[in-house]
C-alpha cells in the first residue's frame, strides 16, 4: 500500500498512457502518439497549466470548480457518445410492436464499429440544429473528415435491429423535416405530369418535371444540404445485407429464395376490418394490443387496421365482425412511391424485386435499363459525376458499361409492414451510414397515460430483437 501511496502520480499516468495507447491501436491513427508527451505533462512535469480556466494552487471559486466539471463532463460523454453507445428515442411506430413509440434505446456503438467523428466540430449534444432555434445549423460545414469505422464486435446479420443515418436526408426541407426532400419532389413532378395529362398538354421527359419540380421548392421553402453523419437518425430491421437476394411477394420476404420472416413474431400488416354496422370497442382492441393510433376508420362498417396475425384471428370473433381480410397491394400495380421509381421495375410496397443488394468489391453490368437501381448509388453515396447520352452512361467523364461498389450496402425495413417508410421507398442504406445496434430499452414512456401510469415499467431494461 506504501508503495502505492508514493508512486501513485507514475501509475495514473502509467494507466492514463496505457489507455491511450490502446485507444491509438483502435483508432489506427497514429499521429495520436503525440498526446503522450501531453499526458505526461498533466501527469508528471506539470510545465503547462491545460486547465488554464482554474488555478493550479489556492482555492477557486464555486463558479471555477463547477465550471471545470461541466467541462470534463461534456469531454466524457462526447467521447462515450462517438465511440461507445448513445441514447436513441423510437418517434413513430414503424417497428410496432417490437419497438414502441416512447422507447428510449441503449445503442451500442461497439456492436458494429464506432465511426470516427466525419463532422469534428460542432455543438456538444446537438445532431443537426441549435438547441432553441429552428434552421440554425449546429455544426461547421468546412470541417469534414473521410469515412471511417473502427473494428467492432460483429457484422450486421439478416434481422437484426439497426441504428442509421437516413440515407435521403442530404437534402432536408427545413419547413418539413419529417418528410424526405426527395419523396416531396417526386410527388410535385407527377402532379405537375398529371396536371399536363389531364390538359392534353405536350408531356415532357421525367427530369424536365423533376427539375421544375426542384425549382418550386427552392422558391418555397429553406432547402439545406447535411453530411452524413448529421443526417437523421431512423431505426429499422435489416432484412438483407451485402450479396443477397431479395424478394417480397405478396408482403412475405424472401432472401436467397428462402422465407425470412418466419422467425420473426411482431410483425404487423394493414387489415380490412368490416362489422355489421356497430363501432368496434375501443377497450376491446387495447386488451389485443390495439391502440387508437393503429386504426382508421373507412366508413361506418370499416376499419383499416394495423396488427399482427394472431390478432386478426382473434378480432375475427368479436361478435360484430364479419370479416378481416389482410390488405395486399397486387402484383404488377405500379407504384411511383416506391424504389427505385422507375416504370421499368413495376414494383410495390408488397411486391418488389428480385433485388441483389450490392457488396463491396463486386462489378455489375449497367446500362439505360437498371440504371436507376444504381443511380444514386453512383452519384450520391460514391460520389461520382454520372451523366447519360444517346443512351450511353458516362461516369466521370468515361463511358461505362460496369460499375465496381466501393461500399457495401443493406435494405432495411420496418416490422409495421404497411406503415413504415423504409428502404422499399427510399432504397439502399450505405455502410458509411450505420451508427450501431440497440441492445436494450432502458425507459419506455407511453404519452397517451399520465403521471407514474405513462411509465411502461415491463419494458424496461428489456432486450431488443
């Protein structure tokens, strides 16, 4: 213990040295060694007073010590949130009933590898907008990093619940965060078609209405640009990862030709529900975890409701049901919503594919008739310039006919089928977008109770799937 006592300075340093030694290893980065001689200045020569905002001897004021804890409070978990787990909050119900609106989630940036910070500077504890105003970016655009993840635990596997930045959130209506940019777009350029379909006006090319599309929004609201790294962050399951094969067929998935959700028990899908006129009892869903924001009613004998199967069968014997038909929107029905919003691939939210979703290293064959599976991969996630004439592709000024991937890349989807937005509308989720995995739940609130009640206290500390 006495020896201890009299070298307790050289081991905290020893410790602190060690520490940052192996945090140099992870990191890869070895420039970092030049903090060595800094710790051992803190530690041991004491030359340099670091903590230049209090004095080294003699008392400091209140205001000083409490100062120099929030300081190294906000170091600490900054660090902790870059490299270690940070807090995530479920907003919208598209992982019901596996997640619930109110869930705050333990997200483990370990799981699949921390990413080093690609926007360093920027406001402690704010993602994207200063705390107190509405635009106000947090961060400087000036200061960017390239890509960069560390080793992690594992990979990311078929059906585990993942933490990612949204891919279409580059481009962000400020008046409208909570929509993607591009969807809006899309659904201006087809009003503004229909609109010259119904006035038997000349129709134009997809990218003229697109483009006129883009030039009203710019005119209309505050458009900005955001790395990846400040983009939103959304939640969902991973049903296909690099160089599989998907395919959903009448909403059940299929990876590699084989079901995929067969081990999976929340999953929700949109039903028809018809009565013989009377209400359905509210009180009577909830006792079959059926909530207010599940249902829409239709009409007076019909119900459009989200739940799993079990359930449906169980809704089916309430005396007033006649029936209870899952909804399925049919093959071939074109849907301009859904990726990769091209007429050459027909597809829909429950009948999409065959879709091989690109893996680092591999080349595919492109020309005008897939182009649009790989467009904005090519352009916006690799960041290449990609133009099209007489049908030729030109990727960087040089005609292509191969593209060889640069990042691996994974679809995720949301276990309330038929009401999350999700890689089926908006495509592919890039590696370079991962944040990391949930591990656990640790405090659920359900806004529609009140006081203690609006604690869900079975869910806490509760694993995720």
């Amino acid at each position: 213990m006495e020896f201890f006592k009299k070298h307790a300075t050289r081991i905290r340093f020893g410790t602190a040295a060690l520490a940052w030694l192996l945090w140099v290893i992870w990191l890869g980065n070895y420039w970092f060694l030049l903090g060595l001689p800094l710790l051992y200045d803190i530690y041991i020569s004491k030359k340099v007073n670091w903590a230049f905002w209090k004095k080294r001897e003699g008392e400091n004021s209140t205001f000083v010590e409490w100062l120099d804890a929030l300081i190294y409070a906000v170091i600490a978990v900054t660090f902790i949130n870059i490299f270690f787990f940070q807090n995530y909050k479920i907003p919208t119900g598209s992982m019901e009933k596996e997640l619930l609106i109110g869930d705050h989630l333990f997200v483990s940036k370990l799981s699949y590898g921390p990413r080093t910070p690609m926007t360093p500077i920027s406001f402690p504890f704010a993602h994207h907008t200063l705390p107190l105003t509405r635009f106000t970016k947090s961060y400087v655009e000036w200061a960017q990093w390239p890509y960069k993840r560390l080793a992690g635990l594992r990979d990311i596997e078929n059906n585990h619940i993942v933490v990612f930045n949204f891919p279409e959130g580059d481009t962000v209506i400020l008046e409208m965060q909570n929509q993607s940019y591009y969807a809006v777009m899309r659904q201006f350029a087809n009003e503004l078609y229909e609109r010259d379909l119904y006035t038997h006006s000349k129709l134009r090319s997809e990218e003229f209405y697109q483009s006129e599309a883009r030039r009203f929004l710019e005119q209309q609201y505050n458009i900005a640009a955001r790395p990846v790294d400040k983009r939103d962050n959304y939640i969902k399951r991973c049903i296909a990862i690099p160089g599989d094969t998907l395919e959903i067929t009448g909403g059940e998935v299929y990876i590699n030709g084989k079901p995929a959700d067969t081990e999976l028990e929340n999953l929700q899908y949109q039903h028809i529900v018809r009565t013989d006129g009377t209400p359905l009892n509210m009180r009577s869903l909830e006792r079959l975890d059926i909530y207010p924001g599940d249902v829409t009613r239709a009409s007076s004998s019909e119900y459009y409701i989200s739940i799993r199967e079990e359930n449906a069968e169980n809704l089916s014997n309430f005396r007033n049901v006649t029936s209870v038909t899952r909804w399925e929107n049919p093959p071939g029905n074109y849907s301009r919503a859904v990726f990769p919003h091209d007429p050459l691939f027909p597809w829909n939210e429950d009948n999409f594919g065959p879709l091989v979703i690109p893996a680092k290293g591999v080349t595919v064959t492109i020309d005008t008739g897939n182009i649009s599976l790989y467009r904005r991969i090519i352009t916006a996630y690799e960041l290449n310039d990609l133009t099209i004439k007489d049908n030729r592709i030109f990727i960087n000024g040089e005609q292509a006919d191969e593209y060889t991937f640069s990042m691996d890349y994974y679809f995720m989807v949301g276990d309330n089928r038929h009401n999350s937005l999700d890689s089926r509308y908006w495509g592919l989720v890039p590696e370079d977008h991962i944040v990391g995995r949930p591990v656990f739940i640790w405090l659920s609130l359900d806004n529609n109770q009140s006081w203690l009640n609006r604690v869900r206290w079975r869910r806490l500390f509760s694993g995720t799937g």
